[in-house]
C-alpha cells in the first residue's frame, strides 16, 4: 500500500507526545508499506534530522512555513471561526504546496495526524483515516474552567471551534482513530463508538530497566515537556504541596524540555530542573519513583509508560490512569489529591520491597499491552477496511 501520512511537525527529535507518536507510527508502519510523510514546519529541518526518519524507510517532505504564514494564518484562521489549533497550520502557500504533493505521491490512502492538518484532506478522492489523537475540545474545556471568567470564556470558544473541527473531520474522513478509550468517550463526533483506539506503544527494549540507582539520584522525578501548561501546574503541585508534605529532604528531579519561567523558578536546594535531555531514559534511570500530580490534559502519558517500562514505580491520578488501565496498588499507584499522592509516595520511597513488586508488575503489563508492533498491526487492519 502507498501510504502518505501528514504531520503538523517533523517527527524528530521526539520531545513532544504527537512527534514520539508519529515517529514510532512511521517506524513500525514501514516495515509493512510503502510510507511517504509529509510534515509541516516552521523553519528548517536539520539533515541530520531528516536522515533519522529517512532511515526508518520513510521517504522525507518537508513543507516549511515562515513565521509570516502562520501569523497570517492564525489570524485569518480565527476571524473565520476556526480554532487558533487548526488556523496556526493552514497558510495557503502550505495548503498548496501539501496539495501538489499529494497529486504527485497518488497515496492509497491519506492518514492525518490531528485535527490540525485535516483540511490536507479537502481534495476527497482517496481513503483516508484522521488519528484525533486525544479529545482536543473536552481538554480544552478542562483547561478553561478554573480559570477567570474572561479567560475561561476564551477557552469555551475555542473548544467550541475544535469540537465543531472535530465533528467536520469525522465526515470528511472513513476512518478515525484515537488514542485512549477515555479520549473516545469525550470527542465531541456523532458516534464515538466507532472511533477506534490505537495506544501509543513502548520500545521496551530500549526503555528498559538499569540496575541499582546512580550516584547522582533522585527519590521523586517528574518527566515532560515542561513548558506544557498542565506539566507545568503538575511540577509545581509536586514541589510546593506534595513534597513539604512527605517531610525529610527528599530530592526532586524535573526533566524535560523547554521549562517555563514558573518550572524553571523551582530550582533550588533538592530541586533539580534539567530542560532538554538527549536521552530521556537519564531521567527515569535516577528516580527511585515517578509522581506525575496531573489533572488536567488529554490522552496516554507516554512518561508514565516509560518510567513503567523501565522499572520506575509510579504515582499518578485517575485522570492519567483510566487511559492506560493499570491495576491500581499492584501496577501503580493512584490519588487525586495533594495529601494522598504524597502518602503513596511516601508508601514507595519507605519500602523498596513495594517498590520491587510495583515495578515487575508494571513492565510487565506494558511488555503485554503496549507494543509498537501491535500498533503497526492495527492500523493497517484499519487502512485495508473498504
């Protein structure tokens, strides 16, 4: 099968959730198709870069748009009532450019990475599948609604715009997928039901356990990219409430690239704030435990299923684990608010035999559930449907 996939960024490096994602996708979905990617791009695209996906046996376009295009483009966008998420992406020398590609490449089918490159779609005439990936308009909503009035009344708008984007994508396209059953369950589509889900996997060969802990270890680390709002509120809710709260000195590693003025603000004695790591797997490997405080966002962490992998026990909330499904107390622990993440917490870091038993469970179940391969496997049963 001729398989063109649109991203709205180049896959690599993989330091946001859609890029691991798409980069993975690529990966195990060239090894069964003829895959060709187009990706969006502000600004240039390193070789080097561009050679990592090339290797994967992908053939590479990139579509670079100026900081000109999308401030045109955003603007335009929101003035004719779409969403700051939709309108950011869609300059019309990009949309021309992805269109005269599209003719040129003939794919067997089209798959569309968020609702943000659907309009790659407007020409019809091919089979198509949109991977919504999380439920954009319901987060976006969470987002909003501790916030003030005004502000909130902003995020309403937007949402309502995803939503109606959302609704749009699931007629235009034949198939739809998503990334959690939780994120099926709030897309704002006629029939949720129908939306497949497809999981992120996890290389767990290479997220894999390291032995004893290193020298320069920490008890707690929080993994992500930390200039994202709800990381952002996640860290500073682990420094200020969860960690005064388990008494001691307990050391705290926050990793993750571009930290925010507030992330980066916590640094201090026993915090310690990285930015971007090369290799993320430094940042799991000096952790005798992973606490990810997050209420608000979308979709399937993908830290917490590399810090499982890897043998890191991890504490988390309702909201992060109804995506991924773990055994609550066998494979991970969870609670929904300052005092009791903190008492699970606690519960790990003072008994390295429930450590041990948390962490054989857990890799287990993500070596069971979450493989990159059975993603590949998926999603081509959904491309070949007719």
């Amino acid at each position: 099968m001729r398989l063109v996939t649109v991203t709205s960024r180049f896959p690599y490096p993989i330091e946001r959730g859609d890029k691991l994602r798409a980069h993975h996708q690529l990966r195990v979905l060239a090894q069964r198709h003829d895959v060709a990617l187009i990706a969006l791009s502000e600004g240039p695209v390193p070789d080097g870069d561009r050679r990592i996906v090339s290797d994967l046996g992908v053939e590479v376009h990139v579509v670079q748009r100026s900081r000109l295009d999308t401030v045109r483009s955003t603007a335009s966008g929101v003035l004719g009532g779409r969403p700051i998420q939709v309108g950011y992406f869609m300059a019309p020398r990009v949309r021309t450019e992805v269109a005269r590609l599209l003719e040129r490449l003939q794919p067997d089918h089209l798959y569309c990475q968020l609702v943000r490159t659907a309009w790659a779609n407007d020409a019809g005439g091919v089979r198509s599948t949109i991977d919504y990936q999380d439920a954009f308009a319901a987060a976006m909503r969470r987002r909003g609604a501790n916030r003030p009035a005004p502000v909130r009344v902003l995020f309403d708008r937007e949402a309502d715009r995803i939503g109606r984007c959302e609704r749009a994508a699931f007629d235009a396209f034949d198939n739809q997928v998503v990334i959690s059953e939780q994120d099926r369950r709030l897309l704002e589509v006629p029939v949720p039901e129908t939306v497949d889900v497809v999981p992120n996997g996890v290389d767990t060969d290479h997220f894999s356990p390291r032995g004893s802990t290193p020298a320069d270890g920490v008890d707690i680390a929080f993994v992500g990219n930390m200039g994202y709002p709800p990381n952002v509120r996640a860290s500073r809710m682990l420094v200020e409430e969860i960690v005064p709260a388990l008494g001691g000195s307990p050391t705290v590693l926050l990793a993750g690239a571009r930290p925010s003025r507030s992330v980066r603000r916590l640094a201090g004695p026993g915090v310690e704030v990285t930015g971007w790591m090369p290799d993320i797997r430094d940042a799991y490997a000096r952790a005798s435990v992973m606490v990810a405080p997050l209420f608000i966002g979308a979709g399937l962490q993908n830290k917490i299923l590399e810090a499982m992998a890897m043998g890191v026990p991890c504490v988390t909330t309702t909201l992060v684990n109804d995506s991924i499904g773990a055994e609550r107390g066998r494979e991970i622990m969870v609670a929904d608010n300052p005092a009791d993440l903190a008492q699970a917490t606690a519960e790990l870091l003072e008994s390295p035999g429930r450590r041990a038993e948390i962490s054989e469970a857990a890799r287990a179940m993500v070596i069971d559930r979450f493989s990159w391969g059975a993603v590949g496997d998926k999603l081509t049963s959904i491309f070949e449907r007719r």
